[in-house]
C-alpha cells in the first residue's frame, strides 16, 4: 500500500483528520482564551466596583489626610468633591500621583506592560468626591498561568485522543482494501469467471467491486473469444492442409496422365490460396480493429455501386435462376471506401446467391432513415436464419449450416469482414430474417455531417485493389 | 526484353526466371540489393522486379539510390507487408507496381507486361489477331470463328478481348474482376468462372477446337492447344 511517490492511504486520512484536529483545537483555544479574558477583566471591573462602594460608606467617618489600609491587593485613595485628597492607602501616593487618571465616564484602564489595572469611579453617591483604586495584576498572574497550562494540556489530551480514534478509524476502513487486494490478486485468466463477492464490502467498494466485477466479465469474453479464435483458426487451417497432402500423396502413389496431373495440381493450388486468402483476411479483420487505418473516403453514388456489383453477380444469379435486382434512387450517396464497401457488398450477394433457391429473388437497394442515415440493403427470398444464429454470425469461422447449402470454398470470415469494413466506417451490419421467407443484410452509414455525400462519386482506387490469389 | 529480378530467397528467383523466361523474358539474378544496384545502375534493363526486404541495400533504399542517379528503369516491387502503408511507401520510392505475397505468376506477368506497356505505349494493338481459326478485328469489336461472327454481350466481349490481348498467357481472375468489372479485386472471384462458362459456351462449344481454357487455381487463358 506504500509507494514512494503517493503518501499511503493511511497516512493520508491520518494526515488530515489530524491536521483538522489540531486546527479546531487552536481556534477552541483562541475563542477560550478570549472568553476567559473578557471574563477575567470583567471580573476584575466588578471587584473594583464593590471596593469603590464599599469604601463610599466609609466616606463621613473620613478625616482629611487618613491612611487607610489596602482592600486585598487593591490599593486606593478617596478624592473630594473639589479633588482633594480625602484618605489614601500607605504609599499610594508615591507610586500614583494624582494626575493622569482615566476620566469618570471611561473608568478603566490597564497599563503598558499590564502591571495594573487602574479605575476611577464616583462614589455614592456620585457628588460627594470619587475614588481611585488600582489592582496589582502582578500579584494575580499565577491564576492566569495555572490555567493556561490546564488549557494546553487539554488541547493535547484533544490532539492525542483524536490520533489515536483517527487511527482506529482508518484501520477499521481500510481493512476490506487489504482483502479486496488479496481478491484481486487471486484473480487468473482462466478463472475470470470467478466473482469478487459484492455483499461482503462496505456500498463504497461495493461499487468498485462491481465494476471490477463488469471489466473482469467484459476480459473473460474478451479472452473466451481469442481462445476460440486460435482454435478456430486451427481447425480452418487443417482442413486445406489435409487437402493438399491428402492430393499430393495421392499424386506420389497413383501414377497419373498429364490431365490428371494438371487436375491435382490445379486442386492443390486453389488450397493453397484458400490458404492465403484467410491469412489475408484475418491480417485484414486485425487492420479493422483499428479505424481510421487505411481509409480512402470518397462520396460514392449508391445507385452505381449496387449496380457495378449487381452487373458482377448477373450472370452467376442467372446461372442458379435467380433474378437479381437494384432498387435505387440516383439522389442517394454515401462517404465511403469505394474498394471495401465493393468486397463488402460482394460478400454479402454471394451469401444471398448461396442461399437462395432457385425461383428466388435478390434484391440490391439503397435507402434512407428519418435520420438522415444512408443504408445499403441485400434482401433475398432465401431460407433465412435462425434466430440464434444471428448473433454469432459476425464473428469470425461462424456458418449456418443448412442441408441445402452447396458447398463452397468460403472462408467462414466473409460477414466478420463485412462487419469490420463497417467498423472502420463508422456504422455497422445489421441481419435480419424469417424463417422460410427470406434475409436482409443492411449496411448502415452514420450521416455525412458535411453534406459531401451530395455530389457524384468519381475516382477508383488504385492502389489497395490488387491481387486475390 | 531484359529483365533483372532481385530476390533473395534462391527457391522464389529461380521460379521467377524460370517463369519469365517461358515468356520470352531474357532474365538476370540478383541476390541482395548491392549486386541489384549495381547491375541496375548500367540501365541496361527493361524492367527491375524487386524484393523490398533484401540484405544489404533494402529494396526500398535501393530503387530510392537508383531514381537520385537518373535510373528511370520501370520497378515491380515484390513484398509480404501488405498494408495500405507499405504499398504508398513502395510507389513512393520510385516502384510502378506492388504485389503482395503470395502472389500467383500470372499476376506477376501480367503487372510487369502493364509496367512496360506504360512505359512504350508505341506497341497499339493489332488490326487483326488470329488463334487457330479465330479472327479478332479489334477496331470493329468483332469475333469470327471459322468466318462466322460470334455474337457476344458486352460483358463477355470484354472478357474475350482481355485474354485475345493476351493470347497463351494465363490472365488471374483477379485481372479479370478488375479489367471486365472495373471492381477491387477482392470480391468473391467465382463469379469469374459463370462468365467464362457462359463465353465458353458461345466461343466455343459449338466449334471442334477448344480455345479457352481455365487452369485451376491460376486462372484462364486463350490458345491454340494442339
């Protein structure tokens, strides 16, 4: 849980819920300190009060020029009417002379240095004279002190209680952390499956949990699908292999003519490409997975494009007595690769050819969404496909086998293709079927936010159409 | 017509000259691409059929070395990095054409005789070819067998006029997707072979001489097999 550049946790929590103590406890300090004095003062004040009236009654029985004793640690001196001196306590004079005395109506007055506190009041009542009475506050600062100590004491007690309850704390709350840890590196690749129970951890990491949980689900799938892949992919590869050595052993242990040569020859090399054509194709469907690789978009008509593939498979559809059709306004175009969206158009037509009987119909049309989404459609009249199948069907070596499907030299990756020259265009492939009576592919374009798709389409591609072995 | 394959991998070179020379190539090896610059730099070749990964000078680098010295021979690069980037960065250099590997021969002979008929457009076709007892009149778009016209669609008279073009050579289906179709190359090619079917049927069953012929797993090609 330690790193060297991020405090830990811990500390962290610890750090501030310390930090807030020890804030709190110096502004409790500041407004105890603060009350205690107004206090203190104010205490101070109200005995001075009380000797000033206590002594006021002492006023008639007062000669002129008396020496009274001290009130505690107050010392005073009673003045007349006229200000003259009526009675002061021994050395008063000396220390206090009569001038520079706080006037009657602001009667309080602490020096520099805070040695005394200094009050002039009237006495009772006010027109027989007044007195001075000065506090030594020298004498009563232990009181101060003590509590000052008290108080520092009690803000440490506070800082340390709130250390070790801090501490308490944040163990308590980190501890399900150290058993998630513990969770999670127990985590495989092959028990991805495995859940990290949610209920046992507190809401807040339950969260967490659940989203760990989400992104394991999603890797396990993830894997799942690359394991099966590599599998796949194996079985695909053997069985153009088995073909090849199965003609050239054949060719080594019958004699054959010159016709028969040619003939297993020519078989080994359609393996042989069929070979190639799926390392092409799965080196393709990886570029898919990348968009913005390798794209060449330009406004293509939609109504042209159909036709140059519907001109293509003309013959083919005739061949096995299906007709074969456009339904395509000329206004509708879409940005586009010309040379994918050709081979996907070309793989979805051969499907439908393969799957439509005889009698049947295909029908190659381009429309339009309220949305302004440009789709193009492959329907067929054909036997359709199941509905769980629909879902599998693209990814890469899926195929419905049908009892009337003929048989045919596919690679079983012609819709995932599909599905990644989607991807790389920003739309999708979307299947859908009935049973008996038919299915539609449809390619779905996203809107062409700058409207380009208007003008007529123009250029080939040069460069990534050649060769398929 | 000379030509000089740089290629590495002795098995690939010698299939290469072997297959050049059936089509009256006169064919010279080179084995990496120093040797390759260095017979090249004479100009004394036609055309340079170069592997882009070669020890010593890359066959990029090379051809790049060959166009600073002026050398303007036509390049058909061979490779098996197939991407969209790797093709740009071979015409980039200074090739004509790119294959990727695998490649079928035909396709091979077919993209070097288009290098060099871009280079000497001066070889028109001819007024007249004949295959047996087939006559092609290129100018009236017309087929003949034994003195009667063949009437063709347009489709299947495109077909007929590409491997006319190339009489006993092997045309891939792939350059008749792209030639007839105008189409990329990668779609399903067995469409190729219903059109060859149906052009067969017209051109030649109801005649004793067969004349189209489909290799399997090559391609198709039009001669006169005794």
């Amino acid at each position: 849980m330690t790193g060297l550049s991020t405090p830990s946790l811990r500390r962290k929590i610890l750090g501030t819920l310390l930090g807030g103590a020890v804030v709190l406890s110096a502004v409790a300090f500041c407004i105890i300190e603060l009350g205690f004095r107004i206090a203190l003062s104010q205490a101070r004040q109200g005995i001075l009060q009380t000797a000033a009236r206590d002594a006021s009654r002492l006023r008639p029985s007062l000669a002129p020029g008396t020496i009274v004793p001290t009130l505690g640690e107050i010392q005073w001196r009673m003045l007349g009417p006229s200000g003259e001196t009526l009675a002061q306590s021994e050395g008063f004079r000396s220390k206090f002379p009569l001038t520079g005395w706080p006037a009657l109506d602001a009667p309080f007055e602490v020096d520099e240095g805070a040695h005394w506190l200094r009050a002039h009041l009237p006495l009772d009542p006010p027109e027989t004279g007044s007195i001075q009475l000065v506090m030594d506050l020298q004498a009563q600062r232990f009181v101060a002190t003590r509590n000052t100590g008290l108080r520092l004491f009690m803000v440490a007690f506070t800082l340390l209680a709130a250390y070790g309850l801090g501490e308490l704390i944040v163990r308590q709350s980190i501890r399900p952390l150290g058993r998630l840890a513990i969770q999670a590196a127990l985590i495989r690749p092959k028990d991805l499956g495995r859940k990290i129970p949610v209920e046992t951890f507190p809401r807040e990491l339950g969260d967490l949990v659940a989203s760990m949980n989400i992104g394991m689900e999603r890797l396990q799938e993830a894997f799942q699908r690359l394991e099966n892949l590599g599998t796949d992919l194996a079985h695909e590869l053997r069985s153009p292999i088995q073909n090849l050595r199965s003609e050239l052993e054949g060719l080594l242990l019958r004699p054959k003519d010159a016709r028969g040569l040619q003939d297993a020859l020519g078989s080994c090399l359609e393996e042989l490409d069929r070979l190639g054509m799926m390392i092409e194709q799965m080196l393709f469907l990886a570029r898919c997975e990348e968009p913005s690789s390798e794209l060449r978009l330009g406004p293509l008509q939609a109504s042209d494009l159909l036709r140059g593939i519907a001109d293509y498979f003309e013959v083919s559809a005739e061949s096995v007595q299906v007709e074969l059709g456009v339904e395509a306004s000329d206004d509708l175009a879409i940005m586009a690769d010309r040379a994918l969206i050709q081979r996907a158009l070309s793989n979805l037509v051969s499907n439908a050819l393969r799957h439509t009987p005889a009698g049947g119909r295909i029908t190659l049309a381009a429309t339009t969404t309220s949305k302004g989404e440009v789709n193009l459609e492959v329907r067929d009249t054909g036997e359709g496909i199941p509905a769980e199948m629909i879902q599998a069907l693209g990814s890469r070596f899926t195929r419905v086998e049908h009892s009337r499907s003929r048989s045919h030299g596919g690679t079983g990756l012609g819709l995932a293709i599909v599905k990644g020259i989607m991807h790389l265009h920003g739309g999708d492939l979307e299947l859908e079927s009935r049973m008996g009576s038919g299915t539609t592919a449809r390619l779905r374009f996203p809107p062409d936010p700058t409207g380009r798709t208007r003008r007529r389409s123009s250029g080939a591609h040069p460069i990534l159409s050649p060769k398929e072995p | 017509m000379r030509i000089l394959v740089i290629e590495d991998e002795a098995k690939a070179a010698k299939q290469l000259k072997a297959g050049l020379e059936l089509a009256h190539f006169q064919v010279e090896l080179a084995a990496d691409g120093t040797a390759g610059h260095r017979l090249a730099s004479s100009g004394a070749y036609d055309a340079l059929v170069v592997d882009v990964m070669l020890p010593g000078l890359s066959g990029l680098q090379m051809v790049e070395k060959l166009r600073a010295e002026d050398i303007d021979t036509p390049v058909l690069f061979l490779s098996a990095k197939g991407t969209l980037e790797d093709r740009l960065k071979g015409l980039k250099s200074g090739g004509d054409d790119y294959i990727v590997k695998p490649y079928a021969f035909p396709e091979v002979l077919a993209r070097l005789q288009a290098i060099l008929r871009r280079v000497r457009p001066g070889s028109p076709l001819p007024p007249k070819v004949e295959v047996a007892d087939l006559t092609w009149e290129p100018d009236k778009r017309r087929i003949t067998r034994l003195g009667k016209r063949v009437d063709l669609t347009p489709k299947e008279y495109l077909l007929a006029a590409l491997l006319l073009e190339n009489v006993g050579q092997v045309v891939p289906r792939s350059t008749v997707v792209e030639t007839v179709w105008g189409l990329t190359a990668h779609v399903d090619p067995n469409a190729v072979d219903v059109q060859v079917r149906r052009l067969r049927a017209k051109l030649d069953d109801p005649y004793e001489k067969k004349l189209v012929h489909t290799l399997r797993g090559v391609g198709i090609v039009l001669e006169d097999r005794d």
